[in-house]
C-alpha cells in the first residue's frame, strides 16, 4: 500500500473568529511538533517598505496611510478596510496571491511526514483553503472572544465592527473538519488539540511502507 502515501506535507488550515484564541491553540501544536505559520504575519511582512505588496497598498490606498516612518499605518489601514468591504477586498486581493505563494514555498521545504499548521483568520473566504488537508476551527464565547480583543488595545466598537466582516459561527462549524473550543479553560483546551492531533498523526499520515 506504498503507493498510498502522501507525497508532501499534511496542512491543517486553523482558523476562527478573531478572539477565539488561534494562536493559544497554534502554541499548543507547535508544542506537539507542527511546523506553524501564521499567515497574518506574512502578510505584514508583505506590507513592509522595499515589497511588491508595499507598492500595490499605497498605489491603491493612498500615502494617508503611511505613519510618519514611510511604512505602512495598519491602524490607518485597518480603519479604512474594516469600515468598506469593497476596501478590504481590493487590500485581500493584493496580499493573499503573497501569502498562498509563501505557503506553498514552506510546504515544499518540508518532509512529507512532517504536519504543517497555517493560522489565517481569512481562510474560508480565500483560495487558501484549497492549500489545507483539513480545516480546524477555534470557537469561544462572543463576550469572551470581545474581552480578549479589549485586552489587545481593540476598543469594543471596532473589535464587533471586525467581527461583523467574519463568517458566522454556523458557517465556521459547518466548513470545520475540527472545532476546539476554547472556553477559556486551557487544560480542556490542550485535551481537544491533542486528541485531534493524534488522530491525525495515527488516521492521516500511513507510515513508509505501510
């Protein structure tokens, strides 16, 4: 049954409404032995001054958007596309080619056993998802996930604004291979990450020569 395994890295797609708590359960399947990106940090590297993506933001947006550096303002950014969904979607349609093609690249560097997690809070919604194996969503309460945004420096206005421009929790539910719930109890968290985990490892990834 050689033939029956697969020829590049497993990729888990992870994703979920912002505050559901991605990046808490991201640590816990680095801490597994996942090689994770986390593909908004690609895409502020492909904001950065010097890049393609820098050129087309400005060229698109405006140099009201730069700070007083010359980089790009994604507090002024951010208040011009979460505010003009036709705004976000032309910013989507600059960076997401970028980070589908950085993807791909670290994909290709790894072994094919390895398992590969990609954290984008725009995964439903793009061409990333046909990149993903399996998609695993995080969910938590909407009052806790406001709370957790708070606690970043997201004033509550803006942070339900942002949420607004996410798929619902039905539409996250119904597109997951996986949901953790991240409650805020971490321990029954990391119980859920890895017990999937494991079944990953055990049902999706035959072993050479099996």
């Amino acid at each position: 049954m050689g033939e029956e395994r697969l020829v590049s890295a497993f990729v888990i797609g992870l994703t979920g409404p912002m505050g559901a708590g991605k990046s808490t359960v991201a640590g816990m399947l680095r801490e597994l032995g996942a090689k994770v990106l986390d593909a908004d940090a690609i895409a502020r590297d492909e904001q950065l001054r010097g890049t393609v993506g820098y050129s087309a933001i400005v060229q698109q947006f405006g140099t009201a958007i730069l700070g007083e550096d010359k980089e790009v303002d994604r507090r002024k950014l951010a208040d011009i596309v979460f505010t003009d969904p036709r705004k976000l979607e032309q910013l989507e349609r600059i960076l997401h080619p970028r980070v589908i093609a950085r993807v791909l690249e670290a994909r290709k560097m790894l072994p094919d056993d390895a398992i590969m997690v990609v954290e984008a809070i725009k995964l439903l919604e793009t061409s990333l998802r046909r990149v993903c194996d399996r998609v695993w969503v995080v969910l938590a309460p909407r009052e806790l996930a406001l709370q957790r945004l708070a606690d970043r420096g997201i004033p509550e206005e803006e942070a339900a604004r942002r949420l607004l421009n996410q798929a619902n929790e039905a539409a996250f539910r119904a597109a997951a291979d996986v949901v953790i719930v991240n409650d805020g109890d971490r321990e029954a968290t990391r119980v859920q990450v890895v017990e999937s985990f494991a079944r990953i490892r055990e049902r999706e990834r035959p072993s050479p020569g099996s």
